[in-house]
C-alpha cells in the first residue's frame, strides 16, 4: 500500500512537472506572440508613415505617382489629395494613351518608351503634350523598371508624372522676351543694381561700334555717357526714368541718344535688375539744330532775325544787365534794290550786315530786325563810344556806289541810339525808342546818328511807329484784303469791293481812315493797290477753279498811284499773269486824281479803259464832287457817297435830294452803286428809286475772302 503510494506520488511529481514545462512553454508562446505582434505593429506603422510622408512629398511636388505591368498593359496614374486625404486613380493602356499624345512628340515618346521597354535603358525621362479635357498640356514622365523578364523585357515599370504647362509656357515667354531683346532695333541693357552692364544686344554694340560683346559687359552703364548719365538715386525713387544725354562710340564720334531706365524687382522681391532701351536721336538733334538756326537766323544775311534778339534782349532785361539798342535803318536802298534788281539789293544787305558785323559784332549781337532794318544789342558800353562807330559804320556803308545806266546810286544809313535803362526800362519801348532816334535822324536829313532824348518817344512814337510798322507791313505783303459784297434789289451778290486791313502786332486793329493817309504821304499807297489788285486777281481766280464762275470786284486807285504813268501797264500785267481777265475788275477812283491833275487823269482812265477794265467814280455827292467830271471822262460806274443815304427813311428833303441823283445818273445811263445801306428800312427807297446795287452793313460787313465764300455757298440770299 504504501508503495503504492508512493508510486502514485512519483507519477503526480512527473504529472507536476509536466504541466510546469508546459504552462512555461506556453507563457514562452504567448510573450513571443506579443513581442513579434508589438513588432509587426511598429512595422505597420512606420510604413503607414512613410506611405503618407511619399504621399505628401509628391502632393508638395504636383507629381502623381504611376505603375505599369506588362501582363494588363495598364498604366494606372494616381493623384494624392492633401486636404481630402484621397486618391484618385486614372488607367489606361499604353496604345490609348498615345492616341492622346500631339503628333509632334509620338514618335519621341514612342523611342524612350522602347528603350526602356526591351532593356536597353532601365530609366525613362520625357516630356510630351497630352490631350485632356480642357485640350493639350505638357506632361514630364519620369520612371524605373523594376523587373525584368528572362529576355530582359520589362516587366513593372513605376515612376511619376507632372504636369509642366505653366513652365513650359514661362519658358516659351522667357524665349520669345530673349529673342525679342536680342533681335531689336533699339539698343538694349540688361544692368545690375550697381549699374553694372550684365547684357546688351547687337543694336546696343552697333551704336557704339563695338565688335566683342565681352568689351561691353560689367562696364559701368553710367561710364559710357559724355555727360552725367542716368541718376541713380531718382531712378530707385520713381522705378523708371528717361533721360537724354550722349555717348562716344569707339570710333570717338558723339551720338546723342534717349535713354530709358526700369527697375524691376524678382516676383518674390528677392532680387533686382534693371532694363535699359537707347534711341539715336542723332538726326533729330541736328534736325531741331538746324530748324533753330532757321528760327533765330536771318537766312540772307546769317544774322540773327528778330526772334533771336528778343531773346537776347529779354535775357539781358531778366538780368538787369544794363545794354544799349543801335537802330540802323538803310537809306537808298529801295532806289538800289528796284533800279539795279533785288540781286544787287541782296548783295547791299549783305555788305551792310558784314560792315554791321565787323563794327559791332565782337563787343554785342547784330541781327537783321526786318527788310533793310538792323539792330545792334550792346552790353556794357559807353554812349559815346557807342555813338562813335556808329559814326564809322555809316561812313563805311556809304563808301561804295552802285552804277545803273549812267546813274550813280549810294547806299547810307539813319542810326537811332537808345539806353536800357535809362531811356525806358521795357523790351518793347526801349526798341521803339531807338526807332524814334533813328526816325529823328531820317528827318535832320539822314546819313546820321541820332542819341534818343526823354519826349522824343512821347511826341513821335505813334507816327514813327505807324509809319514804319506800316511799311515793313507792306515791304512784307502782310495787309489783309477784305471783300463786302455788293447785292442787287433781290439780295442777290452781283459783285464785291475788296478793302484793305491791316492788324499790327503794335498798334492793333487799325482804321483805313487813319492809315490810308500815311500811307499816302509817305508813297506807300501804290504798293498797297498793287497789292488789292494782285489779291483781286486771286480771288477772282480760285473762285472760278472753285465754283466755275466769277463775281467782278472792285478794287480801290489813290490819286498817286493813278496819276503814275507806270499804273495801267502794271495793272494790265497783273492781270494777265494771273489769267483774269481785266473786265472782272472795276477800278475805283476819287474826284481828287482831277484836282491833282485832270490831263494826265484822263491819259491814265483813258489807257486802262483801252485795257479792259471797268471804271468807277467813288464817293460821288461827298465833297466838291463837280459834275463837270462827268462830262470830261465816261465813267461806267458811279457809286453814291454813303451821306447822301443817312436819313432818307425820316427825311423828305434828303429822299428828295437822293432821288434827283439817282435819276440824274441813270438818264446819264450810268451803273450806279450805293454804299451805306445799313438797315432794312432803308430798302424800299432804294427800290422807290430802282438803284441797280447797293453796299453796305446790312447785307454784310468787309470779311475775309474764305468767310466771305463760306456765306454765300452755305447762306440763301436775302
């Protein structure tokens, strides 16, 4: 029994034993489950990890990844999502997707493909347009192989994709802006900062004849300029500037050139650089050169013309430089320049500029102030030293003597000395003040100087004034010639007056009432019907090119240039010259050439009515106005004196005295026009008495010749 026992103890000991070994076995087990679970559990996550750090590098990168097997010929192209966490997944076959690839990169693609496909590359790289939905965009693919078959053909190819359009694009930009600067016509510059040059294009080396581009770069951009370049510190301020300044080529010419400088600035501000564009404007510089020298010089002379001494003299005045004005006014010179030609008269005026010049050209400036008037501008000079050479200037242009059919014509010269400021303190007057001088000097009888005295201006300055204004106005054709028409009982236009105006930089507006008689007592009333008659002819003329037919005018002969025995023939040469025929023009005239002198009156009406032309009696009733004129010549026209109208519409005597005239005239049958005709009332007296024409306010006032053509052509008769 107790061996029993015993044994049954043993075996329970062994039983123990057993389930200890297996309990430790098994605990053993399940620590090592844990452990390799723990472990495979990192793993998991470390590759989750880095499965979502490649997700996010290719997000960050805009790459998508892609795989290819060569059992489905699949590729599938998936796109990761950053924010959604997703991933979108695009398949297709290789041949569908070179359907889609532009026919300009197939065939590229197609060799890189192959390459990569039958081993003889393991790596892939191409750039290729794709056609997608919102049509072709660049696409880079890049890729590996990573098995291979037993004939080296690939298996499994992975790689990635991006698209590439926006840095296509901005390449094709960048390409096209580089092709643009390097082909140019105008000069360019790439610059650094510090002005360094950087770039420059072929235009740029050709300005400045260079032949190694290498010459050119890192030169300081300012160091190529004769003056001061380009200011940097304005340019940082305003970000672009243009300036002109000049550069010397290589050649050592000087060009002159405009410079435009822009600052730009990187598109994230992390760096800077500067474009600058050049233009030659050599030609232009000369061009505006030239133009000046015609703006301030006196072409025949190569004196400076009156603009430019207005200049001087203003800039003396701005700085209250202290100069005297030598006026030189030539005498004999017309008598020269129209008996011996305007080619000797030329050659007088430039004998006289260089004396003018030799005197006082090295202490002041000379010009020529108009026709054979000159002026001297002297700074810081005595009068009488002044006064001394203008002595010795005269002398000089009376030394020579112009020969002319036996007649011996010489050349002298009136001076006329004021003081700034002592005589006057004003551009203008201080001129006109050495014009009296000159003006006094013509009157003590010419050939001499004259130093203007305080009142001199003050008693002569208006006349002086006027009657030089007003024949540098006629030397210079710059009278304007008016038309007022003259209208029929209808309203109609059945002829015009021309009418002399003038408007005169110094005085203004000026009456005929008052320059008609200066113009004749000083014997320039001739040139003046000359003139009228020449822009009769011209405006006959252009209305007959114009409109096809034209109205006669009537153009105003004082007594001196009718009792000329030169007049009818150059009347007739006038008109001839310019195609008119002389019918078309009416010759007005006053009773005074007959108080003048009535024989030779009646040889010159009586050779112009042999001419062609229309003769009229002007001012008829005002004045002596003796009929016996009527009787010694056969006028054409009479025109009625405007006193005879005032009044006949309130004044039974004065409708009676008009009407006597008017039916005189008529049973004389001679044409008669009536001036004055100012208002309406006055229209039925007129037709009372059957005047043929009347002028006068009511119909219109004196205009232009285009004015006075725009009325009729766009304004019903009256």
């Amino acid at each position: 029994m107790a061996e029993q026992l015993s044994e049954h103890s043993k075996k329970i000991a062994i039983l123990e034993r057993r389930l200890k070994r297996e309990r430790n076995a098994r605990e053993s087990a399940e620590k090592l489950l844990t452990e390799k679970s723990a472990s495979l559990y990192a793993q998991l996550k470390t590759t989750q990890s880095a499965q979502k750090d490649l997700e996010l590098a290719l997000w960050a990168s805009q790459e998508s990844f892609w795989n290819w097997h060569a059992n489905t010929d699949i590729i599938e192209i998936r796109s990761f999502s950053l924010h959604s966490e997703s991933v979108s997944t695009w398949k297709s076959t290789i041949i569908k997707l070179m359907e889609r690839v532009h026919e300009d990169d197939l065939d590229g693609l197609q060799f890189h493909w192959s390459m990569a496909l039958h081993g003889n590359r393991d790596r892939i790289e191409f750039s290729f347009r794709i056609k997608l939905d919102d049509g072709y965009q660049w696409i880079r693919l890049r890729g590996r192989v990573l098995t291979r078959g037993k004939a080296g053909e690939a298996l499994n190819i992975v790689g990635t994709t991006k698209d590439i359009t926006r840095q296509r694009k901005a390449e094709q930009s960048f390409h096209l802006m580089a092709s643009a600067f390097a082909s140019s016509r105008e000069p360019m510059l790439v610059l650094s900062p510090d002005f360094e040059i950087t770039e420059c294009n072929d235009a740029f080396l050709t300005l400045i004849e260079c032949r190694i581009k290498e010459q050119c770069i890192g030169r300081d951009f300012n160091h190529i300029f004769d003056g001061e370049g380009v200011d940097k510190k304005l340019l940082l301020e305003n970000k672009q500037l243009r300036v002109e300044d000049k550069v010397k080529t290589q050649s050592g010419d000087i060009k002159s050139v405009d410079i435009s400088v822009a600052l730009f600035e990187s598109q994230h501000q992390t760096s800077t650089y500067l474009i600058a564009t050049m233009r030659d404007i050599s030609d232009r510089k000369r061009s505006e050169a030239k133009l000046r020298q015609l703006a301030l010089h006196d072409s025949l002379t190569g004196l400076s013309n009156r603009n430019a001494l207005r200049e001087i003299i203003s800039s003396y005045v701005n700085e209250n430089k202290p100069f005297i004005v030598v006026f030189v006014d030539l005498d004999g010179f017309k008598a020269i320049n129209d008996n011996a030609g305007h080619e000797r008269g030329d050659i007088e005026l430039q004998r006289a500029a260089a004396l003018l010049t030799g005197i006082f050209g090295s202490i002041g400036n000379v010009g020529r102030w108009g026709g054979d008037e000159f002026i001297a501008i002297l700074p810081n000079q005595s009068s009488d030293e002044v006064l001394d050479k203008s002595d010795r200037l005269i002398s000089l242009i009376e030394e020579d003597a112009v020969y002319v059919k036996g007649s011996e014509l010489r050349l002298s010269a009136s001076i006329g000395v004021a003081i700034y400021p002592e005589h006057s303190n004003d551009i203008e007057s201080v001129i006109q003040c050495a014009d009296a001088a000159m003006y006094r000097a013509k009157e003590l009888g010419k050939g001499q100087t004259y130093l203007y005295e305080p009142g001199l201006y003050e008693s002569m300055t208006q006349q002086v004034s006027m009657v030089n204004d007003l024949r540098r106005t006629v030397e210079n054709h710059l009278l304007d010639f008016y038309i007022q028409g003259k209208y029929d009982l209808n309203g109609e236009l059945k002829g015009g007056e021309v009418l002399c105006r003038w408007i005169s930089g110094l005085h203004g507006v000026v009456s005929p009432a008052v320059f008609i008689p200066i113009a004749e007592e000083y014997k320039l009333d001739s040139t003046i019907g000359l003139q009228a008659l020449e822009s009769a002819c011209d405006y006959i003329s252009i209305m007959e090119s114009h409109q096809g037919e034209a109205i006669p005018l009537s153009v105003n002969i004082s007594a001196n240039q009718m009792l000329d025995p030169h007049f009818p023939e150059q009347a007739l040469a006038i008109c001839l010259n310019n195609h008119v025929s002389p019918e078309y023009i009416e010759l007005e005239l006053t009773e005074s050439v007959f108080i003048r002198d009535e024989k030779a009156a009646l040889r010159a009406l009586t050779a112009l009515r042999e001419s062609g032309f229309k003769l009229s009696l002007d001012d008829f009733g005002s004045g002596f106005s003796s009929l016996s004129y009527l009787r010694s010549f056969q006028f054409e026209v009479v025109k009625v004196d405007k006193s005879l109208v005032q009044g006949i519409h309130q004044d039974s005597k004065a409708n009676s005295l008009f009407n006597g005239l008017i039916a005189m005239l008529r049973s004389l049958e001679i044409d008669i026009v009536v001036e004055g005709v100012e208002f309406e009332s006055y229209l039925p007296f007129m037709e009372q008495a059957d005047v043929q024409l009347m002028q006068g306010f009511y119909f219109d006032k004196p205009m232009p010749y285009d004015q006075f053509i725009a009325r009729h052509t766009s304004e019903p008769n009256r």
